[in-house]
C-alpha cells in the first residue's frame, strides 16, 4: 500500500537530529542563564532562613540583581491553651492540600458510626444498586417509602437515592439522603435480575419502562421475611440499617 | 493681591540660629542680601502670577474657629465608614467545594469549605501614611522566577516568602492592626459568628440579554425571523432622543465580578485541615480566592474572643517584630549593594557562609 513511500523515506537525518538535540538542550540553558538561587543561608538571630534569587543579563552573563528568598513560614506552634486541652504535638502539622475527602470521613464517622449505610452502598457484591427495589423507614413513623432505586447519587456525606414507586396510580419519586437522621433505616426488597448497565434508570420513567406499584413486591418480601423470622426466631432483616424497627 | 515672598526668604529673620546671628554681627551683610534669594527662581523667564504659590481653603474654616466640623474629607470620610468597618481584619482563602453538614435533628445544613492556606499578614496601612487603617495579608506561596523584581524588593523587606496574592482588609482603627509577619489560622474565627465572604463568580463569557439581564426575548412564531433571543430596541427615535440612554443593559461579558455573600454563620473552624466552613453557598468555581471578614451588618465577635485571638497571635509568634526589623536592615544592605552592582559581592560571602566551596557548586535551576 505505502511500500514505496517508506522504502523511500531516510531512517535518520542529520538535520532532524541536531534540532532535536538543540530543543533538548536549550529550556535547560536559557533557564540557566536567566535566573538562578544560591545555596540556602541558615538563619541568623531573627532574621529567618533565606537564599538568593539571582537575575542574570542575557548579554553579558553576569549577575544583574539578586533579591533574598526567605523560607516558607515554619509550622504553627500550638498554643499553651490548646496543649493543657488534648493536643501532644508542639505544632500544628501542614492542612491537606485537599481537605474535602477527610472532612467527609469525619463527618460519616459522626452520622454512621456503626458504618452500615457506607456498606450499603460502597460498591461490592452484597450492595444496593440501581435497578433493586429499597425501603426506607422513617425515623418519626410514618408509612415507610418503598420504590425501585433510579439513581445512587455518590457525594460522600450528601450521597442521596432516588426511589420511584406508584402511589394510587401516580407515579412518585423521593430523594433520601442516606446519612440523614430521619432516615432509620434501608432495606433491600429485591434484587435485580440483572445488573443494570446504566447508572441512572431515568428511562424507567417513560409509560413503556415503567415499572408501577411495588406494594405487591414489599408484600412478598414481608411475607417471607416473616416466615423466616418465625423459623430464626427473631424478626431482624439481614439489610436493616440504623436503628432497630419497632 | 501682592506678590508674597517665599517663606525660605523671611524664615531666617524670624528664627535667627545662634550660628547666623554671629555670622551677621561679624559680617553684617546688607538687608536686601538676606531677604533675596542668591538664584533667581522666580521671574518672568519662569512664569510669573500674582496669586499664592498653593490655594489654602481653610484658611478661614479652622478648628479653633467654632465652626462644625466639615462634612467631607479625609477625616470625614473615616468617621463616616466607622460603623460599616469591620473592628478585625479579615483572611484570604481558598474555595474548596460544597458538602453539607447533618444535623442532629435530620436537618441538613448546605455549606462551603474554604481552605487559609499559609495565611500571613505582609503590611498594615495607617491613617497617618495612606488615610485609612486596613491590614494587607498574603495567601500561598509563588515560586521567584515568577516574582518581579519590585515585589521581590517588597517581600525581602519584609522577611516574606513571596506570597501567590495580596488583598487589604480595612479595619476600623489603630487596634486593628496586627504584627507584620504572623500567621492567621482558621481559629481566628469561632464557631457561630457571622461573616461576609467576598469572591469573583463563574466567569460566563458574552452572554447575551435574555441570560445576563433576564430580558424576555421575543416569540417563536407569529413570522419571527431570527430574532428570538434579540434584546429589541434599545432606545426611543426620533422625538425622544434618538440615542442610547447611559447604562443601557447589553449583551456583554457576564459573570467573573466580585460577588458578597453577606452574614454567613461560620459552621466549623479546623486548624489541622486548615479550614473554615461556612454556611450555604459562595460565589465562585472551586480553588478561586475569597476574602473572609467579621459580617458588617451583624455584631462583631465578643471583645473577650477578639483580645484572645489576638493574644494567641502574640504567643504563636512572639518574635514577629524582631524579624522584621532585621530583614528591614538586611533590606537596606542588600538595596545598596543592588544599587552600588556590588551584589555578587554579597552572595559570594553567602554562598560561602553556607558551605564551603559552594561557588563552584553548580546552581540549582528554578
């Protein structure tokens, strides 16, 4: 096909090879020569750690100015105050660059201290996923929402469901998120066939994909769930998270 | 109005030093060559008028005079701004994103998390030498070769790293002011106080007038053509002017102005992860620069949390103003040398009080 044309073609030029060493050699040089810094001087008295910043002329390569760099500010020492309190460190180590994800690690160890909404919906084998059909309980009673789960929205502390259901024949979808105090508890109804191969079944709202009611599917699975208490002898779901239902 | 003599031409009359009255008893020049100024600098060669050298308007409105103080000016102007300036300076900090805090309760609390990152006062601005009191503070850090060499003449004198922004927060008086040099953490705020939380919004490029000013546009059908989003007119003909009224809202570069958040409760201050939280939203994409300072139209923190913040400061770092005053004169050495081009003289001895043989040492690139 392009036989002849690589046939044709030189394996190595002069031309491109010295071009390619002078674009290797020159940031390196000219960086050299523009601006350099000096070994660091310890500090003095109070005058702070610092080295030198020098400018040197293109021309005629000499320095033309040099300016003192002092150091980045050390750590901050921790106060006497805080130290009587709890800390044992002397000073305070450098914040994250990125604070977000440990800031979010606290916060679910406060509203999840026994880790069961994380296991929930970390993505393992035993998790809820979408396509599943999930029951929330609600903290001050009420009728507990069940529904097919469209979407799992991932955001750390503020990760949310969405749940779909037909409540007399009207559709409807509520959101919950899942470290919120009023929500006592999720529970897996059933399991999809099949793994979902979108992240969010928003399609399952048109009338052709719709899946309507779930009240039959909640009242299988309490049915069994009852026969299987009876048999344990003791009415706990294997999926009940939060608090204990009464 | 006659010509007046300069000052410089009586003053010596009226303060005779002991030194000039013995060189007039001694030579006892004539009247005219005290009075006279030995070169010329007055004349018609140089323009000539009949008017003082400087107007002096209060002249006649003096304090002493009884008359009320004046409504405008410097002093005005402060006095004025006193209830609307913040009694503490504010922060710089970093935006890092939204998340939400849960309450107790089931409440969910949207927030925003905004990071100080090596947060250090670099100046403070006086009454006397700039005509408002306000504290210049400096965020993160900025590599030298990206430094020019004014700012990099700046922060030496200052004992500084250079810092990557520099931002001015007023304060209200003297007592605002804080040491050159220290580090503010987020505890200089405390939990439950109200602040304002400044930052440019998402730029949106030009937008036109339908998303920037929410104009209706006009109708799909009924014969449009290409006209849907138009602005329509944008001024009266004939008659009424003809022309575009000043301030005529137009398509134009939206967004990326500085938007105020104003009387945000601060939810949690952390020094470990450097942050402050505060409630709902704040302008801007993440990693923009916010100014973080005491609400203006909520009270201020509680004086005893003010004197202890400030306290903490001077125990954090109790040699603030030592260190300054030594990069000041290390400063001034260095500017003369710089001046003199004797520089490489300086950093030779360094490099040589760093380690020995160090000259010859090749030099580390930035």
């Amino acid at each position: 096909m392009n036989a002849a044309p690589l046939a044709r073609r030189p394996l190595g030029c002069l031309k491109a090879s010295l071009r390619q060493a002078r674009q290797q050699r020159a940031p390196a040089f000219l960086a050299r020569q523009l601006s350099t810094v000096t070994p660091k001087v310890p500090s003095t008295g109070a005058l702070p750690e610092h080295n030198f910043f020098r400018m040197i002329d293109k021309k005629t390569k000499k320095t033309r100015s040099a300016f003192a760099i002092y150091a980045q500010p050390p750590p901050v020492p921790v106060t006497t105050a805080a130290k009587a309190t709890a800390a044992k460190a002397t000073v305070l180590p450098a914040p994250p660059p990125d604070p977000m994800p440990l800031l979010d690690a606290e916060q679910i160890k406060r509203m999840d201290p026994t880790g069961a909404r994380t296991a929930l919906f970390t993505k393992t084998r035993y998790a809820a996923r979408v396509g599943d059909v999930l029951q929330v309980t609600h903290r001050r009673g009420g009728e507990p929402f069940a529904g097919v789960c469209l979407a799992i929205r991932r955001n750390g502390i503020d990760t949310a469901i969405l749940l779909r259901n037909h409540l007399s024949k009207v559709g409807v979808e509520m959101w919950y998120k899942i470290y919120n105090r009023n929500v006592a508890g999720i529970e897996i109804v059933k399991r999809r066939a099949k793994r979902a191969r979108r992240a969010k079944l928003t399609y399952m709202r048109q009338p052709k994909h719709d899946m309507g009611s779930v009240a039959d599917l909640v009242f299988a699975w309490k049915k069994t769930r009852k026969v299987i208490g009876s048999r344990a002898g003791a009415g706990k779901g294997v999926q009940a998270v939060g608090k204990k239902r009464k | 109005m006659a010509p007046q003599l300069p000052t410089r031409c009586w003053r010596q009359l009226q303060q005779p030093s002991l030194q000039s009255l013995t060189l007039a008893l001694t030579r006892r020049p004539s009247p005219s060559a005290l009075l006279l100024p030995r070169t010329t600098t007055r004349g018609v060669k140089y323009g000539w008028s009949t008017l003082p050298s400087r107007a002096k308007p209060t002249r006649f409105n003096q304090v002493s005079s009884g008359l009320p103080a004046p409504t405008t000016g410097p002093a005005a102007a402060l006095k004025r701004r006193e209830r609307t300036t913040p009694m503490r300076t504010g922060v710089l900090a970093i935006k890092k994103g939204m998340t939400a805090f849960m309450g107790k309760t089931g409440s969910r609390i949207p927030c925003t998390v905004l990071q100080l990152d090596k947060v250090q006062t670099v100046a403070n601005k006086t009454r006397a030498s700039n005509g408002y009191f306000a504290v210049q503070v400096g965020l993160g850090e900025r590599r030298a070769d990206n430094v020019g060499a004014p700012m990099l003449g700046y922060f030496e004198a200052k004992g500084l790293a250079p810092k990557r922004v520099l931002a001015e927060f007023h304060v209200r008086d003297q007592s605002g002011l804080l040491p050159v040099g220290v580090q503010l953490m987020p505890d200089w705020f405390h939990v439950g106080q109200w602040v304002d939380v400044r930052a440019n919004s998402h730029g949106k490029g030009f937008a036109g007038g339908m998303k920037k000013h929410g104009f209706k546009g006009q109708g799909a059908s009924h014969g449009n053509s290409l006209s849907h989003r138009a602005i329509g007119t944008t001024g009266p003909s004939q008659g009424g002017g003809s022309r575009v009224l000043p301030g005529k809202k137009m398509p134009g570069r939206m967004g990326n102005e500085r938007v105020t958040m104003q009387n945000l409760p601060v939810l949690m201050v952390n020094n470990e992860l450097g942050i402050v939280v505060v409630k709902g939203c704040v302008a801007g994409p993440k990693g923009c620069i916010v100014k973080i300072q005491d609400a203006v139209k909520k009270p201020p923190p509680a004086q005893e949390f003010i004197e202890a913040s400030r306290k903490v400061l001077d125990e954090r770092f109790p040699d603030a103003a030592e260190t300054l005053t030594a990069a000041r004169v290390k400063h001034l050495q260095l500017k003369e040398m710089r001046k003199q081009g004797r520089i490489e003289d300086i950093l030779a001895a360094g490099v040589v009080e760093g380690g020995a043989g160090a000259v010859a040492a090749p030099e580390v690139t930035v």
